[in-house]
C-alpha cells in the first residue's frame, strides 16, 4: 500500500510559485501587446501601399490627358493660324457650311464613310 504524502511547502517556496505565475502573466500580456502593435502596423502599411499604387495610377492617368489636351491645343492653334490665311478661311467656309458667291453652284456627293 502506497501511502500518499502531502507536501508542506515553505512560505520561501510559495512565493516563488506566485512570483513565477505573475512572470508569466506579465509575459502574456506583453506578447498580446506586441501581437496586436505588429497586426495594427501590418494594416496600417498594407493602407498606405494601397493608397500609394491608387496615387500613381490617377498620376499616370492625369498625364495621358495632359498629352491629350495639349495635341488638342496643338491641332487648335494649327487651325487659329490656318483661319486667319483669307483663302483657307474661304475654303473652310464653303467645305463645311456650303457657303457660296453669287452664281457658283454646290454639288454635294455621298462619302463611302456614311451608308444610310
């Protein structure tokens, strides 16, 4: 027959055991801490990753029409010179609002380009 022994434990070694389950109170807590500090930073760059690639693309999308308004104004000033030349601004009258003189007459022919 075994007989069960109980273990009296010295007031030294009791508050060893509560010193060492505060220890790891204090080690939980810090890790949660830390866990959730890392998880916070980690959204927090994935954002700004986010926001910068969005940044770049309207840039980049800005510039396109950049180069698009400016061969607009371009092809504008191009035609500003070409109006203020007598005999363009003739021509283009009669081409794009069959503006005649006195006894001439307009033929207008069907393009390839509008089928009805």
């Amino acid at each position: 027959m075994k007989r069960a022994y109980k273990v009296k434990r010295t007031e030294r070694q009791v508050k060893k055991v509560s010193i060492l389950k505060g220890k790891a109170m204090r080690k939980a807590v810090l890790c949660a801490f830390l866990l959730g500090g890392t998880i916070y930073l980690t959204w927090s760059g994935i954002q700004d990753l986010q926001t910068t690639a969005q940044l770049r693309l309207n840039i980049q999308e800005n510039k396109d029409q950049i180069a698009d308004l400016e061969n607009e104004m371009k092809d504008l000033e191009k035609t500003y010179q070409n109006l203020s030349n007598p005999d363009y601004a003739r021509y283009f009258a009669m081409g794009r609002y069959h503006v005649t003189q006195d006894g001439e007459q307009v033929f207008i022919f069907p393009s390839a380009d509008k089928q009805e």
